[in-house]
C-alpha cells in the first residue's frame, strides 16, 4: 500500500510591524531570510533592487508589493524625508519541509483587485497584532486565517507549474532530517545523526536533501538561525549577544560577520535600518 503524503502547508508570521524609515540620504542594500509582503503607509515611496542596473520601483501608498527571500534591495530615501511600511515576513513550508516560496516567481507587484485585497488583509493582521486581546485562542484563529488567505491571494498572482511542483512535493526523503533541523537549529550540524534519521548513504543525502530543499544542510541551518535572528532583532529588545547565543552562534563576533556577510548589515545596523524592506 502506498503510503498517503502530507501535502499541507505551515504557514509561520515572522513579524508583522509597522516601520519608519530614518531620515536618511543614504540607504544601505539589505536582504531577509524570507519572504516580506509590504506597503507603504503614510505616502508613495520607492524602492530598488540590486540588479546590474539598480532598478528603481515607485510604489503607491496602501500598495502591496512582494520581496522574495535573499533578494537585495533598499529604499530611496529623500532628504530629511520619513516614511512608513507596514510589513508581513514569513515562511511557507510544504508538508515534507520545502520552502514553497523556493519554488516559485513571484512579481512585486499584484492586479487591483488582488493588491486592495492583500491591503485590507494586512492592515486586518496588524490591528490584531497590535490589539492587546485577551482572547488568544480568538486572535491566533483569526491570525491563521489571514496567513492562508494572504498566501492564497499572493498565489492566485501566477500560474504554477503543477508536474515541478509534484516532483517537489513527492520528495519526502530527507524530511525527517529537516524536521529534525526545524527543531534543533541551535545544535552543531550533525551529519551523522540527519544520515541515520533518513537511513541514507552520505551520497545519496547530500543528493537528495539538495533536491527536497535547495540547499545543503549546513545552508538550510544557516538559513534558520538567520530568519530566527532577524526576528529577534526586529521584534525584541534582547542583546546582540544574547540572539545570537539563542540562535546557535556563542560568540558574538562570529554571529556579527555572519549576520553581515548575508543581509548586507551588522545586527546593530539591521535592526536600525532594516525598516520592513
């Protein structure tokens, strides 16, 4: 008998903030861990990604726009000008542990009916994030419920190649390893012990853990200490040292050089400059 696979989706928020740019004339290019879905608040702005002509993107207030994980961009900021984002991070895993947003192309910008949509359901989030509700059964019901109407209103956005997104899905080899990973993220990488849980020869793990994730163990921890700590920074008031102790990086120069090799800015920097983009 075959075995039934798990095709649900694990929707997790990051964060779910409201941010002001610093009155800056210089921005510096920075990048998250995650997706972000974010807008701006209080008027137009613009944005630029690092491509090999620094594309530069006027946005509309209320305008919903998405940037993909990893994807290096800044705000243009004016002189002695402010402005307010609101922004949506967070992660969509298959049930076998796939990054859903790894598989797909996303455009940063969605029709009207979609974009006023997503406009309502991030400002609904954020009125229930901020409320100081005692009721958390009713507020994590209405969170979840957003989360999945949100990803799919993003989805509805683009047609998805279904026989790609099966040979994905149906790749559950390694999942207990990525479970595993997904819970113990502070720990050293063992090799050893993420061979033995998915009872597969060195080879064929490396082999197939690439495939079910696009990544190779050592950057899929990597990767989840990054989001964790990027959420703490933007979320928390703890210490550098003390996040980057949480997420598995003991000492705190080591986290720093880390932290800036992959978003482009010291933690200190991030969680000042990082303002939703």
């Amino acid at each position: 008998m075959q075995t039934r696979k798990d095709y649900t989706l694990d929707i997790q928020q990051i964060f779910c903030k409201e941010f002001q740019t610093p009155m800056l004339t210089v921005a510096n290019w920075v990048t998250k861990s995650f997706p972000v879905l974010t807008m701006f608040t209080d008027k137009k702005g613009k944005f630029i990604i690092n491509d090999k002509s620094e594309t530069e993107f006027e946005v509309q207030r209320h305008q919903p726009y998405f940037l993909a994980a990893n994807l290096q961009r800044k705000p243009h900021i004016e002189k002695n000008e402010e402005m307010r984002l609101l922004a949506f991070g967070f992660r969509c895993r298959i049930g076998n542990g796939t990054d859903l947003f790894s598989l797909l192309d996303i455009p940063f910008f969605f029709n009207k009916n979609d974009s006023e949509h997503l406009r309502d359901l991030m400002l609904e989030l954020y009125t229930i994030e901020s409320a100081n509700s005692d009721n958390w059964l009713k507020t994590s019901i209405s969170k979840k419920r957003l989360h999945y109407e949100i990803i799919e209103t993003i989805l509805s956005s683009i047609s998805i190649d279904k026989k790609i997104l099966l040979s994905f899905v149906e790749n559950f080899h390694c999942t207990p390893a990525i479970e595993y990973l997904n819970r113990n993220y502070t720990q050293p990488l063992d090799i050893p012990k993420l061979m033995k849980l998915c009872n597969l020869s060195r080879t064929h793990f490396f082999r197939l853990f690439k495939k079910q994730t696009n990544s190779t163990p050592f950057e899929y921890l990597k990767n989840c200490r990054m989001q964790e700590s990027q959420r703490m920074l933007l979320c928390t008031d703890l210490s550098i040292a003390e996040i980057g102790n949480k997420v598995g990086w003991e000492d705190q120069f080591h986290f720093s050089r880390i932290f800036k090799k992959e978003t482009g800015l010291s933690p200190k920097n991030y969680r000042q400059q990082s303002i939703g983009m």
